[in-house]
C-alpha cells in the first residue's frame, strides 16, 4: 500500500504466530502495525512476507491485509500453490471472516453493495463511486453493542477483495471502524491504539490436498 510522505514506520518485532502449516501453505497471524509486503522505500521493507521470505525463498503472496489491520495471512510456499490459490480466490471460493468495533449501534444482519474506486488525488484512500467504481459487496452480522462507549462489534464477511473494502463501506452508511485514521473522521476516545479490524476466520478447500480447512485467529480487542 502507497504509504504517507510523513509516515514513520515501526513495525512490531514479535516473531510471527503460525497458525497453519503443511507443504503448501503457512498461514501466520499477522500484527497490526505490520506491512503485509514490502514498501518502496528501504524502511518500509520489514514485512510479513519478507520474514516468511527469510525461512521459505520460494514463498508467494496469496493476498493481503492492510497494514493496520491484523489477523490471518496466508503465503504459498511455492509456484504451484500460489497459482492453484489464485484460482480459488479469482472464484470466490475462499470464505474471509472479519470482526470489527464500530462507532455507533448497529444491530441485525445486512450488505453493503456499494462500487468503489481509488481516489487519486487523496491516495491511498478509497472512496465510493457509482459511476464509475468498481462493484464491491459486504455482509456484516452484528454480534454486540456497548451503550456506555457507543461502540458496536460485527462480523464482516467481504464477498469481493477490494483495497479498503470494509473500511470504506462501514463510513458509508455511518459506522466507519474504532481507530481508523483514513475514514473515522471524528472517533470517539477508546482503550485502543490500533484500528480496530481483525481477519478472524479462513476457509477453503485445500486445492492441491482436497481437504477442508478452516483457520482461525484469536482475537485481540
């Protein structure tokens, strides 16, 4: 992702958390705070993929998280598996699961199908656009809400893989995430010091072993 000219990077040094492995895939539990892949620039390098890079060479990007976004990655350890991921993902065959904290109640279950498209002159945010944007569609569940700090928890369900989606979709109709700083534009005081959205749950079909998989990643707010 195009990082701020005035952006200090200082990424969290932990070792990365494994949650799955096998000979194709390594799934890691990526911080917040973590770029999911290298930056331009010598000190935006430090990265999930970069470290996974330093154990498995060969090792290829399946997808990505934002940077202040934390919750399950996964890597191919090699061509094949990265191409055969592809696959899955191109067919939306891949289930994502995310929870957040939103300002605001929000209650019930719903989708957001608005299009998106990057706005150029403001990078990297996105914005949307339904002229011209590209279609984009999240399910959302809400799970809780807390009356004393206004503040709701959801599970997110993105059924396309737009940069921002959630982020982006969530402000739209009123209830953009706890801590994020590109479209919470007025957030309210909270304990957190990150932006407040996990990738929680994966699940596909394993396309080189045919076998199901479900991984999960605890959460952290």
């Amino acid at each position: 992702m195009p990082l701020d000219d005035n952006f200090i990077y200082s990424p969290p040094q932990q070792p990365l958390d494994i949650l799955y492995e096998d000979d194709d895939f390594i799934a890691v539990d990526k911080p917040a705070g973590l770029l999911s892949v290298m930056g331009r620039l010598p000190e935006h390098q430090d990265s999930a993929y970069l470290r996974i890079l330093a154990k498995y060479p060969h090792a290829k990007v399946t997808h990505r998280l934002d940077m202040a976004t934390s919750g399950i990655l996964l890597f191919a350890k090699h061509r094949d598996a990265e191409v055969a991921m592809s696959k899955l993902f191109q067919a939306r065959q891949v289930k994502k699961y995310y929870m957040a904290l939103v300002q605001g109640k929000l209650t019930g279950e719903g989708s957001i199908d608005v299009p998106l498209i990057t706005d150029w002159e403001n990078r990297p945010r996105q914005k949307v656009d339904f002229d011209i944007g590209k279609s984009a569609k999240t399910l959302y569940q809400a799970v809780e809400y807390d009356n004393q700090q206004d503040i709701s928890r959801i599970l997110l369900e993105p059924i396309t893989g737009r940069s921002h989606q959630l982020r982006v979709h969530l402000a739209y109709i009123g209830h953009p995430i706890i801590g994020d700083k590109l479209y919470h534009f007025v957030p309210q005081q909270c304990n957190l010091n990150r932006m407040a959205l996990h990738a929680c749950e994966l699940k596909f079909t394993h396309p080189l072993q045919h076998i199901e998989l479900h991984i999960q990643s605890k959460m952290p707010f």
